[in-house]
C-alpha cells in the first residue's frame, strides 16, 4: 500500500492539536507532526494577506486519502484550506508499514 504526506496549515496552536488529534484518534492519520508557526504571504479576495499559521505534516495512507480530506475539510476553520497531498516514494519500509498498519481502520491498539 503506498503511504501518503499530507500538508496543511492551521490559524493556531490549538486548531491544530485538536486537528491533529482527531485525525490520529480516527485512524485518518498514523502521525501528525504540528510544526512552529510559518509566516504565509497569499492573495486572498483580490488583497495580499499576511498570516501567522501553524503548519501539520500528516502521514496517511493512500487509501484512507479521501476520508482525511473529508475530515480536514469538516474541521477546518478556514473556507478553502490547504490541503496537498505528496506521495512518498521511498522511506524505511518497518515506517512506511507501520503508517499502512495505522491507518487501516480494523487495526486494534496494542
């Protein structure tokens, strides 16, 4: 199965923890790295706009891709978030197994 990593970025600290967490809680995600504020520079509404976010790298599978967009699209505060998706070529192969065994929604916790 191959693995994915989603980006995406969030007003603040706590959108993205809660986020971050339910992602994992729902098996959307095996892991969701919540990075220092980034400054972003983007036009928005025909205006530049200068914003302080809290950027997330999600691990997931490439299955479980559409349920994670639906979800990040459901909690998200912003109308129309970041989200890209990047496939990983290559990585540890225990890592890139693990990220499927997480993802997958009989998995049972230990």
């Amino acid at each position: 199965m191959s693995s994915l990593l989603v980006l995406t970025n969030l007003p603040d600290a706590a959108s993205a923890h809660a986020l971050a967490v339910l992602l994992v809680e729902e098996r959307l995600a095996a892991c969701v790295n919540i990075l220092a504020p980034a400054r972003s520079i983007f036009r928005w509404d025909g205006r530049i706009s200068d914003a302080t976010e809290v950027p997330l790298l999600i691990k997931t599978s490439r299955t479980r891709y559409a349920e994670l967009e639906e979800a990040i699209l459901r909690h998200h505060p912003y109308e129309l978030p970041e989200i890209i998706a990047v496939p990983i070529e290559l990585g540890l192969p225990g890592y890139l197994a693990w990220v499927t065994a997480e993802t997958t929604a009989t998995t049972l916790s230990c």
